[in-house]
C-alpha cells in the first residue's frame, strides 16, 4: 500500500515533492495488523495541499502536507505534547527522498528544547494538570465520584507529558508512552504508583485513586520546585 501511494502522490503532484516519508509504527518497525499508515509529504516553498486522513480496504491512512518551511518549523516546535510528536520527525522510513531531506530534519526537535522546555512545562501545568485536580477534588467532594477514574487518566498523561519534556525524552510511541516514562531518571513522587493503577485499570476503588491523584499531585508541586518551575504568580499580572 506504501508503494502504491507513493506512486500515486508523485503521478497526482510531480515536480511539487520534495520528500514523502513514513512515521509511526512502520517507521519503527513495529507495526501491527491494525497499525495506521502515516505520512509525510513535504512540498516545495509555498505549495500548500491538503491534509488527508481516510479509511482505504483496511488501512487508516493519514497524509500530511507541508512545504518545506513548515515542515521543518513544525519539527522545531517545542510544546506540551512534543514528548508524544517528537519521534514522527527523528524516525521517518523514506520512501521518496532524493535530497535526504528527512535525514535534515533528525535533530530539528532538540533545537530549541534546552532554552524553551521549562518555559513549557509552566505553561502547561497551569493549563492542564492544575485545573484536572481541581475538577477531582471538586468532584470528590461533591460526591461526584465517577468523574475521578477519568480525571486520574488524564492526570497521569498530562503528568507523563511533562516527564519527557524535564527529561529531554521523547516516547517511541503513544502505546509505550507509561512503559517508557517510568524509565526515566527524573520522576515526580507518587506517579510511579497511580500509573501502575491506571495501566492495570484498577480504578474502581475511587477513594484509593482518589488519594493517589492527592500523592501525585503533592509529588508533581515538590518535582516541579526542585527543577526550579514556580507556575504560581506572586501578584497579578493585569
């Protein structure tokens, strides 16, 4: 299937290409029967085309367009979620690269990590894992419980987002990302035990989760303190 869409994209676009790459799975050599097929197509200067993401036979298939400029600033782009996208730009199986353009690409995603990775994790912190654990308390102490098995997910994957950005690691892929996060050097107290709960799905118990949600969270404040990140203002901004 690669083959053919890659003949496909070169009939369909032509002299436009610069370089057509897989990611993900494949890239890895990972891939499973139900893996996705996932796509790089890198144009030149100014063409823009359509994003593609469909069902074929059996294949889900995502295409990607960027010009070359965009494709390297987006390779660059340090965010919340770069521990998770990081690896689509540093593992591409070429498929049609005649100026090893992808092999340019490789180090693009460290760049600008060391200068803007805490920056981030502030950031991040107050847009996400801040407001989960209010919604988990609240709803504790509402008597909302059934929110909190939710809440102490996405807790525990904003939490191992912001261990591959401190530890200047990104995840080989997104099924591995709790394997691979606990391998870690640096790790906030209390998550190695919740993210065991959340990979054996043993979040019933909603006053144990509960108290580990308290654990994690108590340990992410002290994390964050030791790497020197205070998201807290001391006086208003406005």
């Amino acid at each position: 299937m690669i083959a053919v869409l890659k003949d496909r994209l070169l009939a369909a676009y032509g002299e436009q290409l610069l370089a057509i790459g897989v990611y993900g799975s494949i890239a890895l050599e990972t891939e499973g029967p139900y893996s996705d097929i996932e796509m790089h197509v890198v144009t030149k200067e100014y063409h823009r085309l359509e994003y593609f993401e469909f069902v074929y036979d059996r294949f889900k298939i995502e295409i990607g367009f960027y010009d070359k400029q965009a494709f390297f600033e987006k390779a660059k782009k340090i965010d919340d979620a770069w521990a998770i996208k990081a690896g689509a730009f540093i593992h591409v199986l070429p498929v049609y690269d005649p100026t090893n353009l992808f092999e340019q690409v490789k180090s693009l995603p460290f760049e600008a990590l060391s200068s803007s990775a805490h920056r981030v994790m502030k950031e991040f912190m107050v847009g996400e894992p801040y407001e989960t654990m209010a919604k988990i308390r609240n709803s504790y102490h509402s008597g909302n419980h059934n929110y909190i098995p939710l809440g102490a997910n996405d807790l525990v994957w904003e939490t191992a987002k912001l261990i591959g950005l401190a530890n200047h690691t990104y995840y080989s892929t997104r099924a591995k990302t709790y394997e691979e996060s606990l391998q870690m050097k640096s790790l906030p107290s209390g998550y190695r035990e919740i993210v065991q709960q959340v990979k054996n799905g043993q979040l019933t118990d909603t006053e144990t989760v509960y108290q580990l949600c308290e654990s994690l969270w108590t340990g992410l404040n002290r994390w964050m303190e030791t790497l020197g990140l205070d998201y807290r203002l001391d006086k208003l901004p406005i």
